[in-house]
C-alpha cells in the first residue's frame, strides 16, 4: 500500500485529482499519481480512448492506462484504484479531509458518463 502526503484538485477545464505518494526508497521525496481528464476535448477522441487516464511517475512507459474503477473505504482512509493496467492501493490517513472531499467533488464531475465505478465515493 502506498502512502498519500496531500491530494491536489483542478476542476477547470482538465479535471485533475493527483496523489502525492510518498517515495517508498526516499521518504523525503514524492511521486504523483494524477488522474485526468479532459471532458472539454474528448469528444475529438475514439471511444475505447474516453475516460479517465491515470499516470504514476513511477511507470512511464504507460501512456495508456484507464481508470475502471475506484473504491474509497471513508473508515479505513484506504483508495483502490483499479486501472486498465494494474490496482493501486493508498493510505489517505496523512492527508487532510478537506482535501479528500474535494476529490469527491472532482471524482463525481470526472464520471459524468459513469465510464468509471465509484464506490464509497
């Protein structure tokens, strides 16, 4: 399970949810986990192309990885995001709860069309 240090939001034209996930091999320093999407353009896009991309510093070589599905467990401070790829696991306890439920708010907006499932959300 990877650990959050705080979640930043964007809901302008890019809806933006990023996890700052701490380094593992170098507490002192973060990788971001960024959720993206781009609803203003995305009808320029194929289908199978629509949704939520996900991108983690630490696998660079995916470009195309999908969200299909996140959990938030509110008791445990737990995300599961389960991805076209690979499911991470993160551990929100450090993060502040404003920040969280502005990442509701963001989450909600990102599945407009619910090509994603939100549980806990």
């Amino acid at each position: 399970m990877e650990t959050v240090a705080f979640i930043s939001t964007e809901n302008g034209d890019d809806l933006i949810v990023s996890f700052a996930v701490i380094d593992p091999a170098d507490p002192s320093e973060i990788e971001s986990l960024t959720l993206l999407r781009t609803p203003k353009y995305e009808h320029l896009l194929e289908d199978w192309e629509r949704g939520v991309s996900v991108s983690f510093e630490r696998y660079v070589e995916d470009n195309e990885e999908l969200l299909e599905e996140l959990c938030l467990d509110r008791k445990s401070a737990v995300v599961r995001l389960t991805t076209s790829l690979r499911i991470y696991e993160l551990d929100l306890r450090k993060v502040d709860e404003k920040e969280v439920t502005a990442m509701r708010k963001v989450l909600v907006q990102m599945n407009d069309d619910r090509r994603i499932r939100l549980v806990g959300v």
